[in-house]
C-alpha cells in the first residue's frame, strides 16, 4: 500500500513540475512568433517591423498588436489593424508564407480587401497553409490612391 501511495506522489509530483511552463522562448521565435532566423528581435515593435511589409500609402495603418501560436502543427496569427485616421480606408492584405531556410513556402495568396473605417480597430486571423510554412510576412496595400 505505502509503494502506491508514493507512486500516486512521485506521479503528481512530475506532471504538477511539467505545468510550469517556461519563461524563456524557443530559439528563432519572440513573443511566441517567429523571427526569422537568427535576427535579434527586442520588443514586440520591432517584430511587428520584420513581419510587416507596405505597399503604397499605408503609414496612418498601424499594426497594433500581433500574437502568433501552434494550433496542430500549424502556425496561427492574429493582427490587430488600427486606422489612425478619421477617413475610411480601403486596404488589402495577403500573407506570404516562408519554410525554416526563409524560402517561400508557399504560392502567393490572393488579396484581401478589408475597409477600415476611422479610428477602429480590425483583427486579421489565419492559419498556415502547411506544416512547411513556419514563417510569414504580410503585406498591406492601399486600394485608396
């Protein structure tokens, strides 16, 4: 009986330790995304930098916030968009998807237009094409000018 008991503890022990979680970030991600390689990400703003890229006049679009995690061997990514602005804006988007070398992973997406009216906010949420894509960009375009 004193054999069980301590079995029953030792094995409560071991799986209450493995909740713990980790404070320290796997090698190659930063606020649970991934950087790209072995580029030194410091805050979250300058990895909202690495991950954007702009095509025409999108500066009065902010990327709020970005939160990236592993949904069954898929990357997951949701982007809070805010239209500093008082005017509508009409933008579109697509993710370009990139393997663990930062080739591309994947065929070019078609666009997503999105119209953000003033001062709100807009959340963008998608999943990985594959297993292979395990780094992204997107690509904000302006549809107004």
């Amino acid at each position: 009986m004193n054999v069980r008991l301590f079995s029953l503890i030792l094995a409560a022990m071991f799986a209450l330790a493995g909740c713990g979680g980790s404070k320290f970030e796997r090698p190659g991600y930063a606020f649970g995304c991934p950087t790209g390689g072995d580029k030194k990400v410091k805050d979250k703003e300058d990895l909202i930098a690495a991950k954007v890229e702009r095509s025409g006049d999108t500066d009065d679009i902010k990327v709020a916030d970005l939160r990236c995690s592993d949904r069954s061997s898929l990357l997951r990514i949701d982007i809070d968009l805010k239209n500093g602005g008082k005017e509508v804006r009409r933008i579109a988007y697509r993710f370009r998807w990139l393997d663990k070398e930062g080739m591309r992973a994947w065929e070019d997406e078609s666009w997503k237009p999105v119209l953000l009216y003033g001062n709100t906010n807009y959340t963008v949420t998608t999943l990985s094409p594959s297993q292979e894509a395990t780094d992204f960009r997107i690509v904000l375009m302006d549809q107004d000018k």
